[in-house]
C-alpha cells in the first residue's frame, strides 16, 4: 500500500509539474519526478501510476491560481533542497591515495560518449585535480570486428571531454601498442603461465564449463612458443587460435576460466591500424597498460567488476601490484538513450537522426539541447562514488541546468500553435522590456504594435481555448477581456487574473522549435534575431531552447526543458 507520505509527495510533483505546464500536469513526468527523488518507489512502479494517474487527474481539474495556491502548502521543491545540500558536496577521498595520483579514462571510440560515460571521465578528472595528478585518456581501440573504432569518435570524444572541463595530461591509443603486447604476451607464455590454444570453440566451452583442462594447456612451454611464432607469422586464421591466461579451472564463474587474451582476426576494419592480424582483448591490454602508465586507482562501472578478478591474474604471474579499485553503480536517465549498441542500431534503422539527436543522452545531443558542462559536472559530483545503481529523472538534470542557464538566458516571446486576436483600445504602439528579468544593465527588448484602432497579436490556441471570454493579461502589455476582438480593460497589473504572452503579427519571424517529440513550427519576437546561434534563451512560458540557425526571418531552436 501507498502511505500517505508518498501520497502528499505524489501530490506536490504533480502540482509543480502543473505550474510548469500552464495548468496542466503531465503523468509521465511526474512518475518520472517520483523515481528520481525516492528510486526505491520504482520495485512498486505499477501501484504508484495508479495514484500518479488518480492524483493527476484531480490536479487538472483545479485552475492554474487554485494549484498554486496549493502548492503554498508543501515544503520547498526537493529540487531546491538538493541544490542546496549540493553545495556542500566533495567527493569521499580514494584509498590509499597521495599526492601525484594517476588515473584513466579508457572509451572505445566506437560511438559518442554518453552521459553514463561521462561520469567516470568527470570523477576522474576531479580526482586528479584533488590530488595534482594525472588524467590519461587512453582509447580502448583493439576491437576491430565487433566495436569496431571509427576515425571521428577519437575527435569527438576529446572535444567532448574538453567541452566538460577534462583536463587531459596524455592521449595513448591502445591499438598503437600491439607491439609491447605481444612482447608481455611472450613473456607469459615462457613463463608457463599462458598458452596457445587451438581447441574448436564449442568443444573447449564443454571442457571449461566441466572444469577440465584441453588438450593444448598442457603443451611443453617450446611447442607453445611454437605456435605463438605461428601466430605472430600468420600463419594460423581467424577462430583457429587464441592465446589464453591460465587461471583457476574450478573458479566459480566460467568465463574466468583460462580467459582468452589475444586472437586472431583476418579482416581487421581499423581506422589506424592496418595489416595487423593479432589482437589483444580488453583484459589483457587494459592490464598491461595500465601498469606500463602506472595508474594507481582505477574508477570501474559495476558491469566490469569481474574484469578485476581477471586481470590480477596477469598482475600476480608478472609481480606487479594491482591499482585500487573503486566500483561504481549503473547509471540510467529516464527518457534518454544511453547505450551506444541502442543507439548505433536506431541510427541504422532511421529511429534517430545521428548521435546529437535530442532523444539521446550523448554528450553531443544535451549540448545541442543547452545543456551547461557545469550543470552535467555538479550532478555527476553530486552523485557521488558509490557502487548503487541511481536512476536520474530528467527534471533532475534540468533543476541543475536550470540554475545555471536562468541568470544567463535572455527572455522573449514564442507561440507554437497561433490563434490570431485583435486588441482593440489600445493606447499605446511598443512595448520595452528587460532581456532579462532581473537584470536591466543587459538591455532592452522593443515589441512594436502596428494597426490604428486595432492591433492583431498571436496568442497561444490553447490559451484562447481555456481562458476566452475571461479577463486575462497579455504580459507586459495591458489586460483584456479575452475574445477574436479582444477589448482593454485597464494597463495595470491584477492580482489572480492569469497571464499569458504574444507575439505581435506585424513582426512575427518563424521559428522551428525541435523537441524530443516533434517540431514545433510556430512564430517568435522579431528580436529573437539578435541572438547568435549556440545562445540558450527561455521562451516565456514555453521554457529554455538553444538557438541553432538563424536566417531570414526564420529560426530554429532546440527545446531544453522548462
């Protein structure tokens, strides 16, 4: 059952989702609200739509001054708890650490990075900063048949950490270091500690998974050197032969059995690698270089927590001391994609547009949308390092972007499904307002009124639905009784009759708002050209966009959030 506390909780997400909405709470973010504050409610997701739905309901009911009015009554938004309880937040100290710590950040350049991915990049960056240490992007890039590398993901991904304020001591590239692997490789084999291995697939799985060692593990270490030369010259094919670690036939989980190290690929589609047959597997580069680059603390998602067994295998038969490791939770968004095998298959099918389209959660698409580097750095900080999964809402996201883009974003005007009004009785012929509300010393917007005895405004159809033959006021401008000719009825501002904003007909300029959804074709404030692309404005009522393209009388702009 749903107690009553997480009823009022329910209760005050969809009163401010309201507010936000023009009166008008939406379900899907408010559930979405809920998990990001209490995570837990998610084991109950099917009980807590149906008071979601029920409360929702109920909230729309009531007039936009009603749910205000409500809202009073709670406590202040858990958004701006968090906010402020973050100011407080430092990252815990890494074990055993000192002065002149090292750390890396190792992305396959097979896509663009994520928010997910973006998380350890920022914590290691952080901590290198903490500890004056180094921060070494090295590309996992020896997967050339599966995830494979492409030559614009390694450009992209050091523009995209340096967007974030990653500052990066040293670039290595896993695949230009074939020749120290193959070397260690060798040295492991003549010291018994890995073969080479020419069993059929299936047949060995069989034998690894009844915890027996094949035929090949038990060869002399000079027939294994033997066919390690075989391997080296080519003269084996793909899936004939893989070099295997030796390990514990009886371990408890199968794949850490004998784990292969190196194998051989015949076709290998490598950007900047070309005619090298032999590769490593993660393991065994990853191991070896993070020795050779003396990384002492490594930051490791909870998926790849066995790899850590695995590689100090290779570390004890070679006597070197393994780094710390510090374990991190899954990370997901709710509402945007963040695995890059989903998003490299939508890609494919026409479901996404490329890699910065504004349902996904790279890097390059929350930037796209105005999304600040300070707020993604503050949440991942926020988070923390802890090896719990956390699940973030966006509305999460947006209260951290919120803060930073509200006091930069100049204000204006934008309707995205027009009805046309006329004003008649209006006294006056330009409206000046502040670019921004709080800040005056940035100058002034201009609104000209054209017409004689009336003025044609658009407003929002949806306004014009919900509030015709009301008295409303159009923001900055006058009041008026709501109807296709609307009348004045005073300038000065009333308490408690809604407000709503316009765009003067005379001096519309289209504007193309994409959204997650849709795009949205409607028409904006002719001052809106005095923005340059890559500025992020807020839309009054609407909420905050980035300012993508500017033409003649024509704009278009990517929705952020409200």
């Amino acid at each position: 059952m749903v107690g009553e506390e997480v009823k009022r909780l329910v209760e005050r997400c969809a009163l401010e989702n309201a507010v936000q909405h023009n009166g008008r709470a939406l379900t899907k973010c408010v559930v979405g609200r809920l998990i990001g504050l209490k995570p837990e409610l998610k084991q109950h997701i099917k009980e807590i739509l149906r008071v979601v739905e029920k409360t929702v309901n109920e909230v729309n009911k009531l007039s936009i001054e009603e749910q205000k009015e409500r809202l009073k009554g709670f406590a202040a938004p858990e958004s701006e708890k968090t906010e402020s309880r973050a100011e407080e937040r430092t990252l815990k100290p890494l074990p055993n650490a000192v002065k002149g710590v090292k750390l890396r950040f190792a992305p396959n350049p097979d896509g663009a990075l994520t928010l997910g991915n973006a998380r350890p990049a920022v914590l290691c960056d952080e901590y290198a900063k903490l500890y004056n240490g180094e921060f070494i992007l090295r590309f996992d890039d020896t997967d050339p048949k599966i995830k494979v590398p492409e030559k614009r993901f390694y450009k992209w991904v050091v523009e995209d950490l340096k967007w974030l304020g990653v500052k990066i001591d040293k670039i290595v590239y896993a695949s230009k270091r074939l020749k120290i692997y193959y070397e260690y490789a060798e040295r492991l084999i003549r010291s018994g500690f890995a073969y080479v291995c020419t069993c059929n697939a299936l047949e060995w799985r069989k034998l690894r998974d009844a915890r027996e060692a094949c035929p090949c593990r038990g060869l002399s270490v000079e027939k294994q050197l033997e066919r390690w030369d075989r391997m080296l010259k080519g003269a084996y094919h793909e899936g004939e032969a893989v070099l295997r670690i030796k390990t514990d036939l009886a371990h408890e989980n199968p794949s850490v059995r004998d784990f292969a190290a190196m194998r051989i690929v015949d076709e290998p589609a490598h950007p900047l690698v070309r005619n090298k047959h032999l590769w490593p597997l993660y393991n065994f580069a990853s191991a070896i270089d993070d020795y050779l680059l003396n990384i002492t603390h490594v930051l490791r998602g909870q998926e790849h927590a066995l790899n850590t067994v695995k590689q100090k295998f290779i570390y004890d038969y070679l006597g070197w001391k393994y780094p710390e490791v510090i374990i991190l939770g899954r990370f997901s968004l709710v509402g945007m994609v963040l695995s890059k095998s989903r998003i490299r298959a939508g890609i494919e099918k026409g479901e996404f547009e490329g890699w910065d389209d504004v349902k996904l959660g790279t890097l390059r698409a929350l930037r796209r949308r105005g999304y600040a580097p300070e707020a993604l750095r503050k949440l991942i900080i926020d988070m923390g390092v802890t090896s719990s999964d956390a699940t973030i809402a966006e509305e999460n996201l947006a209260a951290y972007n919120r803060k930073i883009v509200d006091a930069k974003a100049n204000r204006y005007f934008f309707v995205g499904n027009p009805v046309k009004i006329y004003v008649e009785g209006l006294d006056k012929r330009e409206v000046r307002v502040p670019l921004h509300p709080d800040d005056e010393k940035r100058g002034y917007r201009t609104l000209h009124l054209h017409g004689n005895s009336r003025c044609a405004l658009l407003i929002e159809k949806r306004d014009y639905e919900r509030l015709k033959n009301r008295e409303v006021r159009l923001k900055h401008l006058c009041n008026v009784v709501l109807e296709r000719r609307a009348s004045v009825t005073g300038s000065e501002v009333k308490k408690g009759i809604p407000i709503i904003h316009w765009v003067p007909l005379s001096e519309k300029i289209r504007v193309d708002l994409l959204t997650p959804n849709s795009v949205i074709r409607g028409y904006g404030e002719i001052n809106l050209m005095n923005e340059a692309p890559g500025s992020v404005v807020q839309f009054e009522r609407v909420g905050f966009a980035r300012i993508e393209k500017v033409g003649k009388k024509k704009l278009s702009a990517v929705f952020a959030h409200r």
